[in-house]
C-alpha cells in the first residue's frame, strides 16, 4: 500500500509504525508518502478513513478507485441542501 499523509496526520506514523516493514518518505510537496505491505480488509479501509481529507490513497489501483468513488458519493450527499 501507498498512503500519502498531510505531514500533521502521518508524523504519528514515525512513533507508531503501522508495521516494522513501513517506508516513510517526503514528497516534494511537502507531504508523507507512507508504504507497506499490509492486509486489505474492511480494519485498513475503517483506519484510512478516520483520517479523512488528510490522506491520500496512492496504490493500489483497485483501493485508490473504491476511495474515489465513495469520496464521490459522500460528496453527492452532501452538495444536497
């Protein structure tokens, strides 16, 4: 997997590793990119969410599309006033 974090919202990464195998880099926007080899399932996708607009999913392809198209649908919800 690769996450790229706001620096406030991954800083915690260095402390707390998702595991002993995570890179951490910076990008030359000035942002985290985290990578790792972690399990896909519904605890990955309830973590990354929690962070909300302050994470950006980078690979894999299939989760970067599933993050694209519910970021969509909760848009749509809430465009409605």
């Amino acid at each position: 997997i690769a996450l790229k974090f706001s620096p406030f919202a991954g800083s915690h990464l260095y402390e707390t590793p998702i595991s002993d195998t995570q890179k951490i880099s910076s990008t030359k926007d000035g942002f985290l990119l985290v990578e790792d080899t972690v399990n896909d399932d519904m605890e990955l996708r309830f973590w990354i969410r929690a962070f909300g607009g302050e994470v950006e999913v980078i690979k894999p392809k299939s989760l970067r599309d599933e993050f694209t198209k519910m970021s969509k649908l909760i848009g749509s919800k809430y465009a409605k006033n």
